[in-house]
C-alpha cells in the first residue's frame, strides 16, 4: 500500500511539473502582426476591470508597445472573440523577452486597476463627432459621458481620467458666430449653455465656461488625469489665463470686451501655453496665436506628418508609454486647432511630437500639482480635414491606425502602477 501512495504521489507530482511546463503567458503583439490594435487596449482594459482584476504587463518598446497576460483562458476567449492577436510564450521565451528588455531601450509596467472615465461632451446633438469617444466605444473600453453641470456639482472627483475635444472654453461657441449662427444647431447649442449658466448664476456662457475651466484645472491640481484634442487643448489655457477678463467679441456675448484685456492674462494659471496673443474679432475662426495659422494649412497631406520622439524607457516611463505605437512617423491631420506653435509652449511641458523643421508641435504633456494632461492637436486622425457635417469615421477600417493608437495609450496610462512610473 505504501509503495502504491508513493508512486501515485510521484506521478501526481510528474504531472504537475507538466502542466507547469505547458502553460504559457499570453503575448499581445503591437507591432505589425497584430491584427486588430485598437481592440487591443480594449483587451487589456478588459482584463483590469473587476471581477477579473488581472494584472496586465505593458513592455515599453517591446514589439510596439506588446502586453503580456497571465495563462488564462478569458484572456484567450476575449481575444479570440475581439479579433486580437496574441501568441503563448513559455516561461522560458518569457525569460527571453525579460532579457531583451533589460538589455535595450525597454522596460515593463504593471497595469493593475481599470481607469475610470468621463469624456466631456454635450448632451445635444452637434454636427460633428469626438475622435476619443470613436475609439472607446471600438475598443470597447466603458465610459460616462458628463458636461458642466456633473462638472460644477463637483462630480469630476468620482473619474480617474478625463477627456475633452471640441468644446470652447472662451464660451465663443467654437468661433462658428460668423458662418453658422442662423443655423438651428448653432441656436440650440447656444440656447443650452445660456440656460446652464443662468441655472448656476452667471450672466453669460463665457462666465460659465470659466468656471468649468477652473473646476477641471482643480481636478488635475488634485491628481487627475485629463487628455485633450482639437479646440479644448488652447481654449482651455485661454480661458484660464482670463479668468474674469472679458476676451469675448460683443456680438458674440453681448458684454463688450475689456480694452486692457491683453495686459490682464495670467500665464500662470495655464496649463501648457504662455506669452500667446488673443484673436478678438468675431469673424476669425480662430482664438489666439498657440495653433499654427490657417494660412500655413496644405492640402499636401506630407506636410503636416509628425514624428513622435523616443524616449528612454527607463527614465522616462511616462512619455515613453504615451508614445507607444508601431510606427515613429504619423499621418498629419487638421483641427480647429491642429498645432502648437512651440514658442508658445512652456519650457516645463514635454514635446512628444513634432511636425519635423517646422515651428509645430502636435502632441505634448505635462504635469500640474499631482496630476497629468495630455494635449493632441487635430480632430481626427484618419480624416485629415474633418468639416462639419461629416459623417463619424468608421474605426473598422481603421483597427490599426497609429494616430488613435495615442489616444488609447492615454486612457491606459492612469492604470499603471504609480511606483513603476516615478522618475
């Protein structure tokens, strides 16, 4: 009997060297095998979100950008069911891939908890689309939408990440005074944000904007993490430098501006941008002088590509990581603000992308008290000029596009492990 307990002991033991042996980590490639790369962040987002809570590894210039997942079979379910490539690695390949990290320019992060989000958009109907609320809803990453009244009931504390697009915080209404004011769209929009502002006291929609302004500065002051595209990037640094200062045309407000407008900003309350030149009249589609002119916009779509720099991985984790992709040279893409001027720019702010031998950077971060924001300029990266009326791109034909890969590094960035990233 005692010989038969032993050998079965012996063989249980046998068996569990085996099976230890075959399992495998799960592999997300992020290089060009993969097939779906949006879907990709989706996964991994997938993977963090209770009850699951599986800690995903980011390697950082591995394989573009690659995520490695525990053995786990919803792991392999979920990517078979997203369309997500992935490849099994032993522990020895994983071992391998350790040590190719260690020896480059690599590095891994832990991402441990599923983000919370809230994207900024209004509750109306507006002729045109939110290139961040396209990939979320692709990747199938859960989101809330809020607006200035979540914003000023103090609710931005419940997110973990917050993003903006389109919205004018001058409370100029997008600068569409000129062309679009009859339109009925225009009339609603204004008509809402009227009513808002007089609902939280303030007489006008720029008054209103301001304090939507200071509430989301507060909010990364705080330790948040706020990613913005388009026109919310300087409108925002615009609205803040003149708190309290009225910038907004007449027409457009029905207040008249201050005539010592230009010697009241206060650069210091900006996020990014300083020593910027407000644009006044009302018929300009344009606020000030942080987004390259108008003028300079080429329907040679080469010119506006923009490079993404490298960064060391082990230094530098956090510009490193929202700069994964698998490719360094990006197509260009326009914007009610496309580019930053960089002499316009903050000597604190860090320049992740540029549009090569000209005065333009396109992606840039920074930080402000505990928290983070990311600035991306354009409005949609597979539309080079995105008008108004345009129907929304379809993501579909566009699973591995580089430009909306940046934003998804964006929305992954407040999971990772908060020792891994200090500097």
């Amino acid at each position: 009997m005692d010989r038969l307990i032993s050998k079965i002991i012996t063989i249980l033991f046998l068996i569990t060297l085996y099976t230890a042996a075959c399992r495998a980590d799960i592999l997300v490639p992020m290089d060009d095998t993969q097939s779906d790369h949006l879907k990709a962040y989706g996964l991994a987002y997938w993977a963090l979100q209770p009850p699951r809570e599986i800690t995903v590894k980011w390697l950082l210039n591995y394989r573009g950008g690659s995520f490695l997942f525990p053995d786990n079979q919803d792991i392999i379910s979920k990517s078979n069911i997203m369309g997500v490539s992935y490849e099994f690695k032993s522990p020895g390949q994983v071992k391998e891939i350790e040590k190719e990290i260690e020896n480059n320019n690599m590095n891994i992060v832990l991402l441990e908890k599923a983000p919370k989000i809230a994207v900024y958009t209004p509750p109306i109907d507006q002729p045109w689309d939110d290139a961040v609320i396209l990939a979320l809803e692709y990747a199938e990453i859960p989101f809330d939408k809020i607006w200035d009244n979540e914003v000023l009931e103090g609710k931005l504390s419940e997110y973990d990440w917050l993003h903006l697009h389109h919205e004018d915080f001058t409370g100029q209404l997008g600068k569409f005074f000129a062309v679009f004011r009859h339109t009925s769209w225009y009339i609603a929009f204004e008509q809402y944000n009227l009513k808002t502002a007089k609902m939280f006291g303030y007489k006008t929609i720029p008054e209103l904007k301001a304090q939507v302004a200071l509430a989301i500065r507060e909010y990364v002051e705080r330790g948040g993490f706020l990613f913005a595209m388009c026109a919310a990037t300087d409108t925002l640094d615009i609205a803040l430098s003149a708190y309290k200062t009225d910038i907004v045309p007449q027409e457009i407000d029905g207040t008249p501006i201050d005539p010592n407008y230009a010697g009241k900003l206060d650069f210091s309350k900006t996020f990014a941008f300083e020593k910027f030149n407000i644009i006044t009249k009302p018929e300009i589609y344009e606020y000030s002088d942080i987004d390259v002119s108008s003028e300079n916009y080429s329907n040679a779509h080469e010119k506006e590509d923009f490079t993404l720099f490298e960064f060391a991985a082990k230094y530098d984790p956090v510009p490193t990581m929202l700069t994964q992709c698998h490719r360094r040279i990006i197509k260009g893409f326009l914007g009610q603000t496309t580019c930053f001027l960089k002499d316009k720019i903050k000597d604190n702010i860090i320049i992740m992308g540029e549009v090569k031998g000209e005065n333009k950077a396109k992606y840039i971060h920074g930080t402000l008290g505990k928290g983070t924001f990311s600035f991306y300029g354009g409005h949609d990266p597979e539309d080079y000029a995105h008008e108004v009326y345009e129907a929304p791109t379809n993501l579909i034909f566009y699973k591995n596009s580089p430009g909306y890969r940046l934003i998804l590094n964006n929305v992954l960035f407040p999971a990772a492990k908060k020792e891994k990233l200090k500097t």
